[in-house]
C-alpha cells in the first residue's frame, strides 16, 4: 500500500499542505521545529486510523477556528479488496504519474487511487469517508474495519499498546486477526476463571462475621452474605496478553530508546504486508550507531516491500545515512500561511553528507573554506560577547563549500529554499557563475576584485592586530620561532623588511597575505584558525575603518543574521 | 438435450443465446442459472418493472442476496458514467434520446479501461442481459464491452422487440454472430401452472409459431372457444363521444365492470388494461394525457394505477414550472391566476379546482364548513404569495388534496411533485425531480394490482387477467404478441373489427427469425 498524495486543510499548525509522495516507499520529512512535520504524521494517522473513533476539540482546529472543518485527504493505491462495486470501486480516481497529479477521470495510464478523507466539522465528530468529485452527493463512508486493512501505525511515545495482541495493535496486524481461539480461551480465559472459582471457594469468615455483627438485619434480610471475588474485576480480555522478556519484564517498562526499536521492530514487520508505518522523531532515545543501524534496517525494508515509511528527524546522523533520495524539507510559507514540501533531488546525496546541519536550518552562510567557517565561528562569539541573538536563535548555520565546490552548493542549497548567504574569495571565477548565483537570489559577499579572503584582512584591519595575528602564526605555524617566520617572508618577497614591525606598508601586508596562503602551508585553512583569526578581528573591529571592505563585508553578514 | 443440460451449456459458453419467449419460464431459468452460477451475477434488463418481477423470483427461491444484482442497462452505464466520466453531460430532459445515447457510448469506452474491467471482474462473475430483443444498437454494443469482461449469457424473444424510441433495436440474425445460440425454450409453463389457462398458453404458442414461420396478415377472432379468450366486439373506439360521455355505453360499463369486480372474482384483481399506441393524422393516440382522461372517465374509485414511464418529459416540466413560478411570482399581476394555470391544472382536475378558484379569487362559500376550508384555503395561498418557498407550495398542494379532496388524475405526477417539493438540500424542485427520478430507476418499483397502461410500459410482466382496449388498433404484430402474452388466466379482446389486420410496414420481420 503507497500513498500517493497527502493534502491537509486547517489541521493543528498547517491551514493548507499538499503533497505528493508518489513512489517514495521511504519518505523522510525534516524541517525546524513546528514546521508542521509532526502534524502531517498525526493526520496520516488519523485519517487511516483502524479505531472507530478518535477525539478531537477546538485546538486541533488551525487558529482554533471551528467555523472551517479540518479536511485530511490521504491519496492511496487500491488494495485489491477495495474493488468491488460495493466497496469503492466506483470511487476509484487516477493518478498521472507524469504531472504527479489527482485527475476525476480514469486514464488507462493513470494509476488508481482512491482518497480517504477525514473530515471534521464544528460539532467534532470525525467523519471518514471516501472522497471523488463525481460523486459530491453520494459519499460513502469507510468504516473502521477497512481502515484498518490499511495497516497504519504510528510509532510514538504511547507504545505500551504496541506490545499487546488486542485489536488495532500491529501485533494483531500480524496475526491478521486469526489467532486460534480454542488456544486462547484454554490457556488464558479459562486458568482465569478457575482461580476466580478458586478464591471463592475460600471463606473469609472474619469479614463476614463483621459483617453480621455489626451490620443490623432489621430492615432487610443478609443471613448467609458472603464475601466474595467479584467476576468483573478479573476482567480480562487480549489486550492484556503483552510481550515481556526473557527475565519476565514487561516491555513497556524498558527505557525509551528499547521501547522505541521494539516498536518500530514490529511495525516494519508489518509494513512487509503492505503496511505504512510512521514513525517521529526516529532517533528518540537513541545512540548514533542504533540510530544508523535503524535507519539501515528501514532504508531496506522500505525497498523491499510493497510498502511505505513515513519518519521525521532532527538528526544529522539520519540524513546522512538516508542520503538525499528520501528526503523532504517541510517548511512553512509566511506569505499565506501554508506549509509547504520541498523534495531534495537525490543528485544531491553528497551534499546531503557533507552539509547534513544544513538542512535543518533556515539560513545557510555558504563558506568557501575552512577559513571563513572559522571566521563565522569568530562572528558568533562577537554576537554573544556584545548580547546580541547568537546565529542559531536565526536558524543560520555556516557551512563548508570546499572550495570551487561552494558555488554548486549554494545554488542547490538556495534551490531547496533557504535563504543563503556566499562568503568567498574574489581570486578565481566558479560554476555556476557569481552573476548566476545573484540570480537566483543567493547573497554574495566577496572581498575586492582578485582578494582573497586573507589579503582583504591583511588590507583592512588596524596594523596592531596585524601584529597579533602573525604573532599568532608565529606560534602556531613556525614553533615560536620568529626567524623562521622572517626567512619565510623574505623568500616570498626579498624586500620583506626586518623592521616590519614598525613598518605598517602595503608591500609588507601584502607579503603577510601571500606567505598566510603558501600551499600546505597555510597559516589557517583550518576551522579553529579561522576562529582565532575571525576573533582576532573583531577584538580591533572598532578600529577598522568603516568604509573597508572587511568591515562592510562583517556588517554586511551580520545584518544578514539578524534580518 | 435435458433442461439441466441446457442450462450447463448456456452457462459453460463465454457468449451464449437462449431464445425464451414469454411466459416458457425466462426469468425462471435466470434464477436456476444465477443458483448454479459461481459468484455473483451481474442481471441487466431493461425496465423497472423487469427488474421487480426478477427480485421477486430471486427472493421467493431463496438466492442469497449477495449472489446477484440486478439494473437496467441504462442505469448501470449511468452509474459508471456519472462515476468516471469527467466533462459536460448532456441534460437529461431535453432530449431523453441524446441523453441515453450519449451515457451508453460514454460506458462503452469506460468499460474498455483495464482499471474499470478489475473493478468489474472483481465484483461479477457473470452477466445475465434479459429481454435482449429490446436493446438498442448502442446498448448491444455496450454489452459487448461487458462480454470482454464477463461471461455473458443473454435471454430474448425477437417477436417481443417492440419499437421505443426510435433507434434501431438489435437484429437477432446479424448482430449475435458471435453468440453461441441453444435450442429454444419451447414450454408455456406460464399457463400450464395450476389455475393458469392452460389452452391460452397452447394459443399463444400456435399464435408464436405462425408469426415466426411467416408474418400473417391478421389473426382472425371469429372462432376462438371463450375458454381461451372473451372477445368483446364493440361498436366505437375510447376516443369517441359515445364513449367518452354516454354514461350508458355498453363498451365502458363493461370495462367499469370489469374494474369493480362486483363479484370479487379473484382473477380480476391482478388486472392489466392496455390501450394501443398509434399515430393517427392529427396527432398520436395512447399518450399518457389519453390513458389520464380514459383513467378519468372508466374509474370512478380510483382503483386503477395508471402507469408512467419513468423519465416522463411532464416530471420535468412541471418541475420546471413550479421553480419558474417560485421565482418569478412576486411579479404576476394576478398571481393566483398564475399558480392554478402553471401548477393546479396539471395536477388536479380543472372541474374541481374551479369549484374553489376562479380566475383570479377564491370563492367564497355559504356552508360553514365549506367556508372555514375557503378561509385556509385563502391563507395558504396568500402563504405562498407572499413567501414562494417550496414549503408553502406543499401545504398548499397537500391541503388541495387531502382537505378538498380534488380529484387527480395523474396520481404518480402528483405524488412526485410533493416529494420534490419536500426534498432537503436541492437548489431546485428540477434538481429534485431528477435525483427522484434517478432514485427510482435505480431501486425499481413494483407494479400489480390494478393498472393501466401500454406494452412499452409493461413488457415482462405478467397479469392474471388482461384486457385490451381497441385491439383492432394494434397494427404491429409483435406489440399484439407482447399484449396478448401478458394474460395468465384471463384474456379479453375489445375490438371494432374480429380480424385484426397487420400494417404493411410491420409486414417485414424476419421470419425464421434466428436459425440458418
């Protein structure tokens, strides 16, 4: 069983959501918090929910606002049984798999969907029916049993039913209902039964003389009352047969994270019947390398089955597993309040991997080395130490672009919907084309004509923080050891001057600049050298003229941040 | 070839033929076959009345109700149409033909998509198509994008294929090539039942046989034993004034007779009048306006059902005129004059509603109890004037008739209107009346008792006694056969002449209709 579109109206956070998932049998679903990606899972729920009945109150409405109802329309592939005049075949609706669209009419080349739809209006009674424009007037119910042919189940954090064999549990999925019933009652009702008969056949003698001493028998007859067990107490019914371990410990009493894989465990079981499984926030509780092995285990059998996954995260280590294929950034559009899918192509799966925070942020600074990201480390600390809002409270993280890849990122990036920020140098063209990448709305901020990032600093700051900063080099990359650094600045350049130090000239900056950026033997082009280099900056920032291109190129990222 | 046998060898063919004339137990063998058959069967026919009579059978045997369903053709490919068919679909009313042509060429392509043929498939294991001699060319085609999907077996008598509308029917000879054709049916078992007319049924199969071997000019009345039919030689027709209004004529005091039943012969009580359907030079006779004013005029208790088809154009009419009156009113300059013109007129008899309102005013009545129902009557009207709603046209219509019992002759026209005027969620009385009709097409109803109509309207049914009205206007053999068919005990003949002469133009049926 596929779903094939999930279209949402006025339900919890999202007033509209419409998405296709046609073919995906492993859909993930990330996006900062209260995207709505939580929701989406609950309406899936709800609407093929296999319980006759599920509560709703004003809060579930969107905005609270009972006047309109709360569709959920879940688009699915026909289950054989479905077909039959009687069932729902004639509800049957198309789906055009080359526009990814819903049509009324029933192409030979469409495959057959049907819709399900819950509705809920002021009164909050939960209607589900199937839905098909043609028949408006005649819609028909799909009672809870069908529901339930779906097999959908929602791994959360109210399992403990899970673990049971009752009706709507997918252990009762499994056995497909067909357990042996003789087996059931000789073994589990009838044993109940004998020791109910049992404890009865005992006199509490003490109570009931209590009983007839101090009760008076004037107004009604009590000779012989008895105490006894009474039979409704000892209800018991399937639901009460849950699984324990080995050592006889219930399973709903193992930590979240057992709880959790067990779940899951027995819903892909079902999924390989043909059942949709939902599960939120996959890495709960979990470790990163149960996390990967989970995440492995449902990659494959989402593959292999005739089914579908739905599973939310917040995890980079989830989507770096998962790669690009199977991912969709859930986001809300503030323009008109919807909330909106945006399917990452799978050509992008090593940007996936190498970039895994970014998808979970709002903004991207695109770096175009290791240098810069330290130098946006370096920013952050500026942003707390004068309290103001830290990058994250903005959602903007900085990521790596690896050099001449960084234009491709951040296009793919931009592409995907986040709003994103370049810093690069200006020493070498890229592709796509800095005119391109401005295009289509990518922010850039580079150093001067032919600068790179190095040379601007060089350029730009006060000459004391120069000396700070090769001060710095001076440890960090010759051993302390200043003549060292000196013949190293002397081979770049023989005019390099030995009173440097008191020479605050362009040929010495520029030699600086030069000699920071020899290959392999950088002086940064590391991300926690970047940071020191990045605060280095700042703690001369006032100082740096206003009109420079660093300190514009600074303002410039930091006003950025903050819009 | 044992009657088992046969109904294996129907059964076991993927497209097969049984000729069944009326009466040699059709419906009969459907339910054996639907009993014997795996799964469920899928049972179209053709009229509502067809679909009754089969339930009724299906239901007396016992058959499980989820081994069978049974539609007419058309409602069947309209299900389907109105299911799948995504565009413009013409307006029923306007032109009935266009209508039903235009959904059974519609079902005829959606039958042929894989995706429908599993919905099919999985729903049905065969297909039964009864009164096959009535299907048009478009429906026989529709049939045959069933039979790529079903094993379809169909039942007909082509001596039964009456002429509707005007498409071409199905022409046994050449359009079931395909079919693999068993012997025929060859048993009247209708009439050999017990108290059935035994020699009636040994007629009727003479009468068969002559008209297959060759179309005989006439069929002579002059010497057949009353045991087998009463015919009542008559001096005028149903149209003339002597008829119409001598209160002593002897042709109507008969047929009154015949419908008061004074003697309370049970065989009399199933009792089927049929009137001819001719054209004459100035206009067509047997329409349903003359079957109302003959209704009118031979049953004073309204004993008689008088039959309409279903998708009659004055359902539609008239429900188009009330919701042009309901809009429209607040403009009429005598109002009152308008809603007894456009609405009362139609629905009760003119005689009666002018005892009460005249022109444009109530009259005003002397005797109490008269002049309280003059005083509602005032309201009621004034109601609706001021307010036009569909409620108020209701307590107005119900009040017309439950209070001053104005006599209607058109019993079904006005039962509909109030419901439609009573439906909830309809924008309109027309919208109403369609989804009514619809409704009614779709469960079938069910026809006995006493009832008047024509052949069209009661093919397949089957009545314990018949009597037909003209007979000698009955010019097309095949409607005569269908009229004197319906007869299971008792079968009267009122006509001019005691030969009845076949038209020339109806001289062309094929003789040895089937067998090469």
């Amino acid at each position: 069983m596929q779903i094939v579109e999930v279209d949402i109206k006025n339900f919890r956070g999202i007033k509209s959501f419409k998405q296709s998932f046609y073919n995906k049998k492993l859909v993930c679903l990330i996006g900062r918090g209260d995207s709505g990606k939580s929701t989406i899972l609950d309406a899936i729920a709800y609407a093929l929910s296999p319980n006759w009945n599920v509560p709703f109150n004003d809060n579930d409405f969107y905005n609270g606002d009972t006047s309109t109802p709360i569709t959920i329309d879940i688009s699915i592939m026909v289950p054989e049984n479905f077909l039959p005049e009687d069932k729902y075949g004639m509800y049957l609706r198309g789906w055009d798999t080359v526009n990814n669209e819903i049509r009324s009419e029933l192409k030979e080349e469409y495959e057959r969907i049907i819709t399900i739809r819950l509705e809920i209006a002021d009164d909050l009674e939960p209607h589900w029916y199937v839905y098909n424009e043609c028949q408006e007037e005649n819609k028909k119910d799909i009672n809870n049993k069908d529901r339930a042919r779906f097999n959908c189940f929602m791994v959360s954090d109210y399992l403990e039913k899970h673990f049971t064999w009752g009706s709507g549990t997918p252990l009762y999925a499994i056995s497909k209902g067909d357990m042996d019933l003789s087996e059931y009652n000789s073994k589990f009702i009838k044993p109940i039964r004998d020791a109910v008969n049992k404890i009865n056949e005992n006199d509490f003698s003490s109570l009931n003389k209590c009983f007839e001493d101090s009760i008076s028998s004037e107004l009604i007859h009590i000779a012989n009352t008895k105490t006894k067990l009474e039979a409704r107490d000892v209800h018991f019914s399937i639901n009460k047969l849950s699984l324990h371990d080995e050592n006889g410990i219930p399973y709903r009493l193992k930590g979240k994270g057992s709880k959790r894989l067990l779940s899951t465990s027995i819903q892909l079981a079902t999924v390989k019947d043909g059942g949709i499984t939902l599960i939120d926030e996959i890495e709960q509780g979990l470790e990163p390398d149960r996390i990967k092995k989970l995440v492995n285990l449902i990659k494959t059998t989402a593959q292999d089955s005739d089914s579908q996954i739905f599973i939310t995260t917040h995890s980079n280590n989830v989507i770096t597993e998962l790669g690009a294929e199977n991912i969709f950034i859930i986001r809300r559009n503030d323009s008109d309040c919807t909330v909106i899918a945006k399917e990452v192509p799978k050509e992008l799966t090593d940007i996936v991997r190498a970039c895994a925070e970014a998808f979970f942020a709002k903004k991207v600074i695109v770096c175009e080395g290791k240098t810069e990201v330290g130098i946006c480390r370096a920013i952050d600390n500026y942003l707390k130490a004068n309290n103001r809002h830290i990058m994250s409270y903005y959602g903007c993280i900085a990521i790596e672009g690896t050099g001449s890849n960084f234009a491709k990122r951040s296009q793919a990036i931009k592409n995907l919907g986040f709003e994103t920020l370049v810093l690069c140098d200006s020493d070498i063209g890229c592709t796509p084309s800095k005119e391109d990448l401005r295009n289509i709305g990518v922010i850039l901020c580079d150093c001067e004509e032919g600068n790179k990032i190095e040379t601007q600093i060089f350029k730009d700051i006060p000459y004391e923080a120069v000396k700070e900063i090769v001060q710095y080099a001076i440890e960090e990359r010759y051993n302390s050891d200043e003549s060292h650094f000196f013949d190293s600045a002397k081979a770049k350049n023989s005019e390099f001057p030995s009173d440097w130090k008191d020479n605050d000239c362009e040929l010495v900056r520029k030699t600086l600049a030069d000699i920071s950026t020899i290959k392999d033997k950088e002086w940064f082009k590391r991300i926690d050298r970047g940071e020191e280099l990045g605060n280095l900056i700042f703690k001369y920032f006032d100082n740096i003229n206003d009109e420079a291109c660093l300190k514009k190129q600074l303002n410039q990222i930091m006003r950025w941040i903050e819009s | 070839m044992t009657y088992d046998e046969l109904l294996e060898n129907f059964l076991s063919k993927h497209k097969s033929l049984l000729i069944s004339p009326a009466g040699y137990g059709k419906t009969y063998t459907i339910v054996e076959c639907v009993k014997k058959a795996q799964g469920k069967s899928l049972i179209l026919t053709h009229t509502h009345a067809g679909i009754a009579a089969i339930k009724k059978k299906l239901l007396s045997a016992n058959v499980s109700k989820d081994k069978y369903q049974v539609e007419t053709i058309t409602s069947y490919a309209q299900k389907y149409v109105k299911s799948f068919y995504v565009g413009e679909i013409p307006s029923i009313d306007a032109q009935t033909n266009n209508y039903w042509q235009f959904i059974l060429e519609k079902a005829e392509s959606i039958f042929k998509i894989s995706h429908i043929r599993e919905v099919i498939h999985s729903t049905y294991n065969n297909l039964f198509v009864d009164e096959y001699q009535d299907c048009t060319i478009s429906q026989h085609k529709m049939i045959l994008a069933l039979a790529e999907i079903l094993p379809t077996h169909i039942l007909g008598d082509p001596l039964q294929g009456i002429m509707e509308f005007g498409e071409k029917l199905v022409d046994f000879t050449n359009d079931l090539t395909d079919f693999d054709i068993l012997p025929e049916l060859d048993i009247p078992h209708r009439w050999y039942q017990d108290g059935n007319n035994r020699q009636l049924g040994d007629f009727l199969k003479d009468v068969r046989a002559k008209l297959i071997d060759d179309i005989p000019q006439s069929i002579d009345l002059n010497c057949i034993s009353n045991d087998i039919i009463t015919v009542v030689k008559t001096n005028e027709e149903i149209y003339d004034t002597e008829f119409l209004s001598n209160p002593e004529n002897r042709y109507k005091k008969c047929i009154k007779q015949l419908i008061n039943n004074p003697n309370h012969n049970p065989i009399y009580e199933s009792l089927l009048i049929l009137v001819p359907e001719y054209p004459t030079s100035t206009r067509p006779h047997g329409t349903i306006t003359d079957r109302a004013k003959i209704k009118n005029i031979i049953d004073f208790n309204h004993q008689l059902e008088l039959l309409e088809a279903i998708d009659g154009k004055d359902f539609y009419n008239l429900a188009k005129d009330i919701d042009t009156l309901i809009s429209s009113i607040h403009n009429a300059r005598l109002p009152i004059k308008k809603i007894k013109e456009n609405v009362l007129e139609k629905l009760f008899n003119k005689t009666d509603i002018n005892t009460w309102i005249k022109d444009s005013t109530i009259i005003n009545k002397r005797n109490p109890e008269e002049k309280q129902k003059a005083e509602t009557l005032k309201i009621l009207i004034t109601n609706f004037i001021e307010t036009p709603s569909a409620k108020n046209l209701y307590l107005l219509l119900k009040f017309l008739k439950d209070n001053l019992k104005l006599k209607n002759q058109r019993y079904s026209l006005l039962k509909s209107i109030l419901d439609c005027l009573c439906a909830e969620n309809t924008e309109s009385i027309y919208k109403a009346m369609i989804n009514q009709r619809n409704r009614i097409r779709r469960v079938g109803r069910k026809v006995e008792g006493k009832c008047l109509g024509t052949t069209a309207l009661t093919k397949g049914l089957e009545f314990d006694t018949v009597a037909i009205l003209d007979a000698h206007n009955f010019t097309c053999p095949k409607n005569l056969y269908v009229a004197l068919t319906r007869a299971s005990k008792k079968l009267i003949i009122f006509s001019k002449t005691l030969t009845l002469t076949f038209r020339q133009e109806y001289g062309n049926l094929p003789a040895k209709y089937l067998f090469p």
